[in-house]
C-alpha cells in the first residue's frame, strides 16, 4: 500500500457517501465515484443531496480537509489502495435480485486492478456473491486473491438518519475470502474504531439479508394485526397494549408503513431460491397492502375523499 493510506468509494447514495466523508473525516485520502453529475456538483458545492443527521457538517470539513477526490470514472477508484463498492442491487419485479450494477463496476475496474488492491463489497449481495467475485477476478486477471489481491464483503447495517453515531459503535461484519482478505478489510474499517466481527463471506452475506429480512417481518406482524382489528372493530393500539403490558413474551412493535430503500427488497435474496416459496412473499404483500389499507379505510370513515382535502404528515422517508 502506498504511504498515505487510500480508499475509493464506488457510489456515492445513502450509504457511499456518508462512508467516503466518514473515511475522510479519519485521516484517509479518498475517491469518490459516482456516475450522477447532479450529485457530484452538490457534493463539489459543499451541498449534502439529502439529508442525514450530522452529514452537512461532516462534509464541510472534509471539503475544507482537501482528502475528498470526486468522479464519475469507476475505474478512477483504482488510483486508491482499497475499493469500496456500495452501489444498489434491486430486484427485478419477479422477485429476483438485480446484480448487474456491481458486475459493471467490477468489470470497469478489471484492466485496473493490480497486485495489492483490495475490493470490499459493501452492498447488499446475495449468499455466494462475494466468492464468485474472487473466483471471477482470478480468472479475469490472473491475480491469487489472498496474496496478490484481497477481496471481502463488509455489510452495511446501519439506520437511515444515525450513520454518523452507528458507523462508530455497531459491531462491523467482515467476511474476506480468507485469512488474509479479511485481516485486510478489518485493517480499512478499523479507522471507525467499532468492534470487528470476523466470518466468512457467505455468512457475512446472510447476516445482512436476514438482518433486513427480521426487521421486514417484525413489522409484517403489527400490521396484519391492525387489519384483523379493522375487521372486528377492535382498536389495535389497545390490542397491542395489552399484548406487552407487563408481559415477558410481548413485544409486537406498532403498525405503520414499512418499506425504505432496502427492506422491501432485500427478502428477494432469500425468497427466489427459499425452501419455504412464499412465506416472505406473503409479508412483502402485507406490507405493501397498508397504503391502500389505510386509504380505504378512510374512505369508509368519511363517505367518500372525493372534492375533500387530505393532509399527509411525514413525507420524509
């Protein structure tokens, strides 16, 4: 590695970019790449594209600090010792996990890649991704991953609005393809100063999904609950209290809509190869269903929305 110690940052979204800042705020010289000039010329502006609690500070030090580089060239990335990928993965509409935005990135930096990179996966893959990115490298390149080339997934778990507090105290994940890969992708994230889990790769993997998979069903739950209490003319809140009131097996969370950027997807990575064939499916359609839900069930209170006025409050997120 190089004497100052660099990183690049492949995607500069939610969670790229609040990552890049982060690395820079720490010491490091760092690339950011992203192929949205709208972004770049905000970021270039001293401007966050969004918000996210702590960031808009973070970033006006890290413009005046002089560490931040930007582009839209992927392969630009290989000018730093270690490559960070956080680029979307959606699903297709079928229920299948979208990986070709990663693939195109890998394939950009090919003819870059040299002896002693190391390629961190950070975005949400399926199991095995992360050893068939290994393998692929190998055959593409020529390079042994483990001693000329360190490859590893380190996923990002934390919530929309707490990146600045939980980049430094969740427990980071970091399974490598091998002993040495992992040492080297713990080496990266340990500037953060949060404990560090070392795995392998494909439980790396697993940990994130069903991470996101947990938390999509836990909301499943209450919300199928309001519909049940919809139809027996029952008040949920009030069926929730008396579930957890001094209970040691309560817990069911509140209903409300459930969704954001990755929980609506992510059960995609398990549902298209599941044992169970719709069981996560069927949350996914509980969960999707609140919106009209909650529409018709106004309708019903009010006799009809049209030529009325409504209010939305919480537009946020």
């Amino acid at each position: 590695m190089s004497a100052e110690r660099s990183v690049s940052v492949i995607g500069l979204g939610r969670v790229g970019l609040p990552l890049a800042l982060s690395f820079a705020d720490r010491g490091l010289r760092v690339v950011g790449v992203d192929h949205d000039q709208s972004v770049l010329d905000s970021i270039r502006a001293g401007r966050m594209p969004w918000n996210e609690s702590g960031t808009q500070e973070l970033l006006e030090r890290v413009i005046a600090s002089g560490r931040l580089e930007l582009t839209e060239r992927a392969a630009d990335a290989a000018r730093a010792d270690d490559i960070v990928i956080t680029i979307g993965t959606p699903s297709f509409s079928h229920i299948e996990s979208d990986l070709r935005q990663v693939r195109a990135a890998v394939d950009d930096l090919l003819p870059m890649l040299r002896s002693g990179h190391a390629l961190i996966l950070r975005s949400t893959i399926a199991p095995g991704t992360t050893e068939f990115v290994a393998g692929y490298l190998e055959k593409r390149r020529g390079l042994r991953v483990g001693e000329d080339l360190f490859v590893a997934h380190a996923p990002e778990r934390i919530a929309a609005g707490r990146f600045v507090e939980e980049i430094s105290t969740l427990p980071c994940i970091i399974g490598g393809v091998g002993e040495a890969s992992t040492e080297r992708a713990a080496s990266t994230f340990s500037v953060f100063g949060a404990p560090i889990v070392r795995t392998t790769p494909v439980q790396a993997e697993l940990a994130k999904i069903w991470t996101n998979i947990l938390r999509y069903t836990t909301f499943a739950l209450p919300n199928l609950l309001m519909m049940d209490c919809e139809r027996y003319g029952a008040n949920v809140f009030d069926v929730i209290d008396l579930i957890n009131r001094d209970y040691p097996r309560g817990g069911i969370a509140q209903p409300g809509m459930t969704a954001g950027t990755c929980l609506r997807k992510d059960f995609a990575f398990s549902e298209e190869r599941s044992n169970a064939p719709g069981m996560l499916l069927a949350v996914s359609r509980v969960n999707e269903s609140v919106p009209l839900f909650l529409l018709d069930g106004a309708r019903r209170r009010v006799g009809g929305l049209a030529d009325r006025k409504t209010a939305v409050l919480g537009l946020a997120f």
